[in-house]
C-alpha cells in the first residue's frame, strides 16, 4: 500500500470541523460565549419549549455561531443557536417531540430568559472553540460508502486497516461540522439531511448519556428540518 494512496484518500475524507473545550478559562461577559448546560436568551415571545407530552424541556447548549472557527454552509447565516431536551429523551429511540432547536440570524431582539435547571442536572460551563481541519467518519465495516470501499480494495498493495492507517484522530466531543462521532454502526438520517452538531458526553460538566453516549443532530438541506438521534457503548 503507497503512501500516496493513502494521502489521497485521507485528503479526500478530511472535513472541517470546530470541536469545544469545557471549561479551564474564565468566561466572557457576553452574549458570544457558548456554554453547555445553559440557555440564557431566546425572543420576547418565547417561552420553555415542551415536548409532545407537555412536560417542559430543559437547556442543554448554546452556540455563538460567529466566534467559531468554522460552521457548515447550511448553518452560516446563523448567529446564536440554542437546544433543549425533554427530560424523557432518552426513552425514546426517536427524538422528534423531545427536542427544540431554535436558530436566531439575529441577535438584536433577544432578551435574557431563565430556563431553569439543565438538562439531567448538568453543571454549566464556557465552551472554547478550536478548529480541525482533518476530522474523519467513523466507519465501520458496511457503512463505508462503496465508492470509497472501492478505494480502499483497489490500493496498490494489501488492503489497508481504516483505522490505523487512514483515520488520524477521532473526535467524539462536542463539535459542530465534520463527521458525527457514531459509536454504533450503520446510521442515516434520512435523504436530504445533513450531519450539523453533536453534544457528546462531558465528565466535566457531569454529563453522561446513557454509558459515554453522544447526542447528534442533523439538518435537512431544503426544508431546514432538524432530526435527532443518540448512541451509547
């Protein structure tokens, strides 16, 4: 197997991606920090979202779009970007009715809230943002696509292990952009949606999902759907 294989298929693969650090700085005084386990804002209007059996869902995330190094195309004109979860989520396979994402292309009109408590208890912390330029799918046997299984069959010499010559780092942390962190195989979303964010589990912030599970949300690239889904080991 040549080394310029190799390089060209990790070139084609690599994405992008911003992933967080919890906490180990003092936050800013300002609406452009990001925090997990907190939602401080939303418009005048709006009040604690609830999901589809009435019961009020909790803050989880909040995302200030343009102190990050990198965001997804479909998610550039968006400027604050906050998430709440029923406290029932994660006894439903799907999230739809335990989930509110609310996305905000301005600013201006929002006003300070109090959401309560966060969700399952979890304490708040400033998120710091740091870019990856080579972040890698989690690939495991049949979800790599065929075209890029071809790829990997047809190398000059023996077949090449994924992941220990192909991937350099898995990032299963918060993140938005890139390649959601799968822990179990064989994940789609659905035609037309694409991987935007995902909260991962946060020893810091004493968030577990589940056994070191991640949250993971994406975007439908027309209608602007959001759709949820969550693993676990």
């Amino acid at each position: 197997m040549s080394s310029n294989s190799i390089e060209k298929l990790r070139t084609i693969l690599k994405r992008k991606a911003t992933i967080f650090h919890t906490g180990g700085r003092r936050p800013l005084d300002s609406l452009e920090q990001s925090w997990i386990g907190r939602v401080t804002v939303a418009l005048p209007a709006e009040e604690q979202p609830v999901d589809v059996q009435g019961n009020a869902m909790a803050p989880i995330m909040q995302l200030y779009l343009p102190a990050m190094p990198f965001v997804p195309q479909a998610m550039r004109d968006v400027k604050l970007l906050t998430v709440f979860l029923s406290p029932d989520v994660l006894d439903h396979e799907d999230m739809e009715g335990y989930m509110c994402i609310r996305e905000y292309t301005s600013v201006e009109d929002l006003v300070e809230k109090d959401f309560g408590e966060a969700f399952m208890h979890i304490k708040a912390f400033p998120l710091f943002p740091e870019l990856i330029e080579n972040d890698y799918p989690v690939w495991d046997g049949e979800d790599i696509p065929e075209e890029y299984g071809d790829a990997l069959n047809n190398m000059d010499e023996e077949e090449p292990d994924y992941f220990e010559d192909i991937v350099e780092e898995i990032h299963a942390v918060h993140k938005i952009g890139g390649y959601p962190s799968f822990i179990q195989p064989g994940i789609d979303f659905g035609e037309g949606y694409e991987f935007m964010f995902q909260i991962a589990s946060d020893a810091k912030a004493g968030l577990n999902i589940v056994d070191g599970g991640c949250f993971y949300f994406a975007k439908h690239q027309n209608e602007g759907i959001w759709r949820g889904y969550f693993d676990f080991y």
